[in-house]
C-alpha cells in the first residue's frame, strides 16, 4: 500500500497538482518546490499571501548544497543529533521557485524523517514543499479529521496514510543558521 501510495502523490507532484499528505509533524500541504504555478495553487488553497515563504523538505542533508549556497558544517551536526523535527532556515536560497524563498534570500529546510516523505522525494528528485494543512489564520490541525474540508476539496489528491494516526504532533522546532555558523531560535 505504501508503494501505491507513493506512486500517486509523485504523479501528481510531476504534473503540477497539490498533495494533502502526512509528515513528521502535522499534515501538510505540498507541491514541487521548483514550480511556481504549484506553489500559487497552496497560497489559494490557505488563503495566504502570496509573499509568504515556505519550507521545502529533503529525503538528505547530502542535497542541502542544491538549494543554498553555503552550509556551515554546523548543520549538519544539528540535523544529525536533533531529537525532534528540526527546520533550519540557511541564507542564499537557490534552485527552488522565487515564491518560495523568503523576501531576505532566505529558505527553510528539514530534512525529514518519516518513511512515506523520505520514500517520496527519493522517487521524486526535487524538493517538495511543506506547509500546514489548514486555511491561514486558522488553528493548524493535529490529526487527518480534523482538517477544514475546504483544504481537503481544493488538493488534487490526498496521500491514504496515517490518516488514523492519533499521535499528537507538533510543528518543528525552526533556527536560523548564519553563514558563520551561528544560530537562534524562532520557534522551539
């Protein structure tokens, strides 16, 4: 079933569409981080500004150097001994489309640690982005059924895994990593 379901989110991830889709922490919305247009359809969806930034998640720290221009070393240890869902946001974003950059340069980036998303983007080969599936403004959702059924009627397909997970989950701890090496908290 895992399979099958991988299959159908990356066909639609290829031809542009939006997948409604479980992750590390809460369900998210995601498209190919490398299409605007994609991009746009999520920023619809939400009812969010067009000018707000978004994560993009990676099956591998390996790939960090495709999508910014430096990493300090120091990331990679960060990634390595985190104990939760860690987004670290670099500066230089490169590789993805503008609208998902931030107006700084900048671009969040977790490299996730969940089997269907790592499984995805294996098969995929782009990074794809990450969002929260609720309508902006909105309380974000902890569990599959209790997502806002206008969010679930707008995606082009919602991934059938986890969604009996009652597992509370919670968005990820984000930093902001300088090109130097050092870091501070946004969100912990």
């Amino acid at each position: 079933m895992l399979k099958t379901e991988i299959e159908k989110a990356l066909a639609v991830l290829k031809n542009g569409g939006v997948i409604l889709y479980p992750t590390d922490t809460v369900w998210g919305l995601g498209c190919d981080a490398t299409n605007a247009e994609a991009v746009e359809k999520i920023n619809q969806i939400k009812g969010r500004a067009s000018d707000k930034s978004f994560i993009i998640l990676l099956d591998n720290d390996s790939k960090l150097q495709s999508y910014v221009n430096e990493v300090p070393e120091v990331a990679y240890d960060l990634i390595e001994y985190a104990e939760h869902p860690l987004t670290i946001i670099f500066s230089g974003a490169k590789n993805v489309a503008k609208n998902v950059i931030s107006a700084d340069g900048s671009l969040g980036i977790r490299v996730i640690k969940h089997d269907f998303v790592q499984q995805l983007l294996q098969r995929f080969r782009k990074p794809i982005t990450s969002t929260s599936a609720n309508i902006s403004g909105e309380p974000t959702p902890q569990f599959f059924d209790e997502i806002d059924p206008r969010i679930k009627e707008s995606v082009d397909y919602i991934v059938d895994w986890e969604q009996e997970l009652r597992i509370n989950k919670k968005p990820s701890t984000i930093m902001k990593l300088s090109p130097s090496g050092q870091f501070s908290f946004i969100r912990k």
